[in-house]
C-alpha cells in the first residue's frame, strides 16, 4: 500500500481524474481505491510580539519601514569563544613592554563582518554606533526573546570599555586590493588602543594587554568558555546611536589581540582571535513600532508574513471535515500552496520577500526554536519560496492532519471537554525562517532561526478573503472490502 501511495500522490498532482488510479495499481482481487477532494482553510494575521533570538545570526540597524513609515531598530548582545586549548607565547618572550615591565599587545581590534544590507543604494550613508561592555554575560539555559534589552536589564557595565564608531555600509578605509579580493566581506574595524579598567581597579595599556595579562595570570579561566565569559570577557552590546538608513546582518564577529614575540630565529607576529560565533551565546534585540504592526494584523482581506519580530500567519485547518465520512481511510496526500499577492509599487527600498517558511502547530511555536528543533516532516514541515509561481507549497501534510484527528479522537475519548481546552488543536503558524544544510547522500536541515532580517509579504487569505479561497487537496486510499 505504501508504494501505491507514493505513486498515486504522483499521478494525483498531474491529473484530476482519480476515479481509475486504485484500479492502475493493484489486480482485481485486491484493488486500492482512490478519491480526492478540495477544502477551503482560514487564515489569519498574527502579531509575533517577539522570537527567540539566541545565537544564528545577529543584526544591526535603523531604518524607516518603507511600506508603513515606522522605526525599525536592531542591536545585539554577543560573548567571544575560545578554543579548548587557547595558547599564547610565553610572557618572557612577548617583545614589546609596559611601563610596568610586563608583557603589552602592539594592539587590540573588534571586527564585525556584515552581509545582506538593507538598500545598498545606501551602502555610503554615514551612521554611528556605540560598543560598551557587559557588566555580567547572558547565561547558559535563560531563553533570550527579541525584546530582551540588555540595557533594562542593567547589563551594561557603566564604567567598562565604551567606544564609539562612525562608519559606512561599505568600509572605504579598506585598499582598493583588499576590496577587489574574491574573499573580501565588508565590516566595521573597532580599534580597542585606549586605556582599559578592569572589574577590580586595575589599569592597562589596552584591551588586548589586558587579555594577555588574564591569560598568564588566571590561565585556569581560558579553558571553557564558561569560565572566560564570567571571570574575564562577558561580551559587548553593539547599538545605532545616530543615522538612519542601515540594517545589517553581522554574520561573523572577531576579537584580534596582535602581539610580537622573540624566537631562537627572530621576530615572530602572532594574534590572540576570539570569535562571537554560535558556540557562544548572542541574542538580537528588535524595536518596532507595535501600534502600526497591530493596524497591519487587523487587516482582513489579506494575511502578512513580517520579520524581524512583527507578523506570522495562522493557519486553521479544517480537520474534521476532511475526516468525515473517512474515518478509516488513509490520508496519503495533503497539498497546502500559499500564494503570495504582488505589490504594485515599483519603490526600489522595498522589503525582501520571505524566502523560507515554517510550518508548525501553534502551541508548539515556542517550544520548537527554544528547544532547536529542525522540521520533522510529520508534525513540522519548511518550505522555501517558488518565484516562478509566486507562492510557498506544502507538498504533502498528511501526516500532520492525520496526527491533529488521533489527538482529537484520543483527547476526547479521554475528555469530554477537550476541545475546549484545546482551542488550538487544529491551528498552525507559518513562520519566516533561515535555515542550513548538511550533506551526505541527502541534504538535510540542521539548524532552524527565526529570520531576523527585513522582509514583508502579504498572502492570500484573511477573514474576508477577497480572491480565490486558500484550498487543502487531499488524496484519500483505502482498499475494497
């Protein structure tokens, strides 16, 4: 039965007539019968409110929505991983000194390296932000959301390391060599040369001798990222302080402490890096306008997909009906297509579209990115856009429905107040995404985000739906008795 399935939801998305596929497949004596059928689903717009933002990638911005006029704001909070076995010179052999005598970095720099600009039109635009020290780090096992602001949460250190910095899209600081280089990536150069204050009073010359003077007195704290990000670096906050026009995403972050060392042959250079990478906690906070976000989810006649933090689409599916009078027939395919309305306005700044999508039940939305899950293909699915048709298809759900009618049937069974209290049972969200790969002999998804970049789409859809209804074809097999 299950190769005929497979081949009967092969023939079902081609052609129509389903009336002779049980008869194509099987002999005589035992014969599967095949029947499909269309239902309406509805839908709606969701206010997201905030996502989980730990780790993936972290953003960076200011920027005026150009489809509502609104202030979008983005800022991040990072920590530096080490390797397990963090090595540097002998002290003994560090050539440059300090006045104390003791080892000193020839220098100290921050690098945030930045991809998908907002509007690179813009890529000149003059902009401002501010890096300051945490007090005390993110922490293991606290699920960080969107509108976690570290500054509220009083993680700042007030009279830690703070460094301001004007810079573009495009670093012009940059030789034309270095630019025109195949592995170039543009990024913000932060200079940490001044002056450094520890938590305990004690001044150096820089960050990096600092870092240095951390390593060959206290080496026992550069052995787990534990221990570094709570005895010597907890991380820093990045923020826009002045400019509009700029949104980033700061892929990859660096942390370089360069220093020169004597060998038995000559002069050695050598750099301590430490990396915000996702080994290591980050988390994006978001700030959007809730009142425009809250007139776009009142819309009706149409349903949204918005990022960073703004707007989902719930989806209600008609489970019981699909059930009806087929009980104890299977569901072999279950095809969900939504299609996306086109904008109109030829506005060049407008937002990227959404190009992946989640699909998962709405009880289970938090838990699923707070627990780093990946789709399933049973009760979670993802999709990516298809431009040629200009819509997001869900090939096959059936599994899904097929879980969301034995929850009911068993819920009820055991309770007969179980649809009351479980209002959602038959809902699902779609949720824009980024997402990546392994491979093998097949590509699977390892790792699912929240997408945290500037997009909107409108869907076809919404409580009053003005074009044609947003439809589940469902393939049904049983065998004759």
């Amino acid at each position: 039965m299950a190769a005929a399935a497979l081949m009967a939801m092969a023939i079902s998305s081609c052609d129509e007539d389903t009336s002779t596929i049980g008869q194509s497949l099987t002999n005589d004596n035992d014969r599967l019968q095949i029947t499909a059928s269309s239902f309406p689903v509805t839908t709606q717009t969701i206010m997201a409110d905030s996502v989980c933002s730990m780790s993936g990638d972290c953003f960076l911005g200011r920027v005026l929505d150009p489809e509502t006029g609104a202030l979008v704001e983005s800022d991040f909070t990072t920590q530096f991983h080490i390797l397990e076995r963090t090595y540097i010179s002998p002290e003994s052999r560090i050539v440059k000194r300090g006045d104390d005598g003791r080892a000193s970095a020839d220098s100290c720099q921050l690098f945030l390296y930045l991809t998908s600009p907002f509007r690179l039109a813009d890529s000149l635009l003059a902009m401002k932000m501010t890096m300051t020290e945490l007090q005390r780090p993110l922490e293991e096992g606290v699920r960080y959301y969107s509108n976690f602001s570290p500054v509220r949460a009083g993680l700042l250190r007030s009279d830690g390391l703070r460094k301001d910095k004007v810079f573009s899209y495009e670093n012009t600081t940059e030789t034309d060599s270095a630019r025109s280089s195949s592995s170039y990536v543009e990024n913000i150069s932060i200079s940490l040369k001044q002056p450094y204050t520890d938590r305990n009073g004690h001044t150096y010359d820089s960050y990096g001798t600092y870092l240095l003077h951390q390593y060959y007195d206290h080496n026992e704290n550069f052995r787990n990222n534990y221990k570094f990000v709570h005895e010597v670096c907890p991380g820093f906050f990045f923020h826009i302080t002045d400019g509009l026009g700029f949104h980033a995403k700061v892929s990859d972050i660096g942390l370089r402490t360069f220093y020169t060392i004597q060998t038995d042959t000559g002069i050695v250079h050598a750099a301590l890096t430490l990396a915000g990478t996702n080994e290591v906690l980050r988390s994006t906070h978001v700030t959007n306008d809730l009142k425009v976000v809250a007139q776009m989810c009142a819309e009706r006649e149409y349903t949204y997909l918005k990022t960073p933090a703004g707007l989902f689409t719930e989806v209600t599916l008609p489970v019981e009906d699909i059930k009806k009078g087929h009980e104890n027939d299977s569901l072999i395919a279950a095809k969900l297509t939504f299609t996306r309305l086109n904008n109109g306005s030829s506005d060049s700044r407008l937002l990227d579209i959404p190009q992946s999508l989640l699909m998962v039940e709405k009880d289970s939305l938090y838990n699923f990115f707070e627990q780093n899950k990946v789709p399933d293909n049973k009760k979670s699915y993802y999709t990516n856009f298809v431009s040629k048709y200009n819509n997001y298809p869900f090939a096959n759900i059936s599994s899904l429905v097929t879980a969301l009618w034995n929850q009911r049937v068993k819920g009820l069974r055991e309770n007969p107040n179980w649809l009351a209290e479980h209002p959602n049972w038959n809902k699902v969200v779609l949720v824009p995404i980024t997402y990546t790969t392994t491979s093998s002999t097949s590509t699977t998804v390892s790792s699912v985000q929240h997408d945290m970049s500037l997009t909107s789409t409108r869907l076809v859809g919404g409580p009053d739906n003005a074009h044609e209804p947003v439809m589940l074809d469902i393939v049904y097999a049983k065998f004759n008795e």
